[in-house]
C-alpha cells in the first residue's frame, strides 16, 4: 500500500473518525507526521477492518 494521503486538517478527520467509531480515543488517533503506516496498523486492528478500507475511511473527503 502507498504512503496515506491525508486530505484537510488532521483534526477535522480525527472529528469524523470518532463519530463513526465511538471507541476511538485520543490514543488511538495520536499521528506523528512520518507515522502513517504505525496509524494505520493500530486503526486495523482496533477497528477490526482491513488496510484498504482504513485507508479508504481517512481519505474520503
């Protein structure tokens, strides 16, 4: 999988995530620039979904 592409503001996307996924928590959403594939793994396994449909959750506008 390439490198996430962020689209917008980091916070407005943590914003959406945690509406959609209520168990989020702060933790969960730390994102160090440079740590994309770190974010994704832990967003894979506490969401329980594949890397594809991570990486399609954070890049939908």
């Amino acid at each position: 999988m390439n490198k996430l592409q962020f689209k917008g503001e980091w916070h407005e996307l943590k914003g959406k995530l945690r509406q959609k996924f209520a168990d989020l928590t702060d933790d969960d959403l730390a994102y160090t620039q440079g740590q994309e594939e770190e974010l994704l793994g832990h967003l894979q396994k506490k969401l329980g979904k594949s890397q594809q449909e991570i990486a399609q959750l954070i890049n939908t506008p």
